[in-house]
C-alpha cells in the first residue's frame, strides 16, 4: 500500500472510532517525526497522529509542478469530510530554514524559504476551508514545543 493509501486508511479509521486526527506538517527536517512520537507518547496515544499530509502534498505538488488531479481530489474531499466531522488539525511547525538546512534537509537554504512560504500560503487556503491550523515554533527543546502543542490543542 502507498504511503498516500496508507494515510487516508488511517484517517478513515480514527474517523471510524470518532479520535482526533493530527496531522504533522512542515520543512525538511523541521522535526515532525520527533514531535509527533513525542506527542503521542505525552498524550497516550490519545489522538491519532500522522506526519505530513495535505498542506504538503500541495505545496510540493506546486514545487514539482506536478499535476496530480486525482490525488489533489482526493485530498480535498479527505479534508472536507474531516472538516465536517471535526476531526482534523494540521500542525504546522515553523523552523528557521538555515536549521532544517544544518539538519541535514536536501534542499538549500533559498529553496527552503520558498517552500515555506508555499507552505504558509496553502496554510492560509486551508484556515479559509475551514481546516483547524495550528502554528508551532520548533526552536525550543522538544519537551518545551510538545507542552505548548498540547496546551493549544486541548484548547481548541
């Protein structure tokens, strides 16, 4: 099963047993991973959680100039559907470019800004769908960024 297969297939499960689904998005290297095994960790697994999926598909569809309708589709009536049920919350964390490029990302450091922001500006298309952003700033520990993401959550 592809990655992209995989990911509405675990979407459609938390829909299923009615959790939260959290999607982890941003650069290279601006630590989704680490964040979200963090996170659920620090939550007990209480939300289901995913690193990257719609806001990056998009921007990097734009990236590569790619024209993938069906995926794009797809994407768009995922996120309808979770929009409705409430279901869906995209954390975007914000890094310094110049970091996730020290950190190993594959893209230099202009390339990097422009697709952050890409990134911000399908963000904002996302907020005016009616999709739940929340902004996080990845330049504290790891424990003090899973402590501010749980706080502004649980407060939504």
């Amino acid at each position: 099963m592809c990655k992209f297969r995989y990911k509405l297939w675990v979407i459609s499960r938390g829909v299923e047993l009615n959790k939260m689904i959290i999607a982890f998005e941003g650069l290279d290297r601006s630590g989704k991973s680490t964040i979200r095994r963090v996170f659920a960790k620090a939550t007990k697994e209480k939300y289901i959680t995913i690193d990257r999926f719609s806001t990056t598909s998009f921007v990097m569809n734009d990236w590569f100039k790619r024209k993938d309708k069906q995926q794009e589709k797809s994407l768009l009536k995922c996120e309808n559907a979770l929009k409705k049920s409430d279901n869906l919350v995209l954390v975007f964390l914000d890094v310094l470019p110049q970091i996730c490029w020290k950190r190993g990302a594959e893209y230099s450091v202009a390339e990097l800004l422009i697709q952050r922001r890409m990134f911000i500006k399908t963000l904002i298309k996302q907020v005016s769908r009616g999709i739940r952003v929340v902004v996080i700033a990845n330049n504290k520990t790891t424990e003090k960024t899973v402590k501010e993401l749980i706080w502004q959550i649980e407060s939504l």
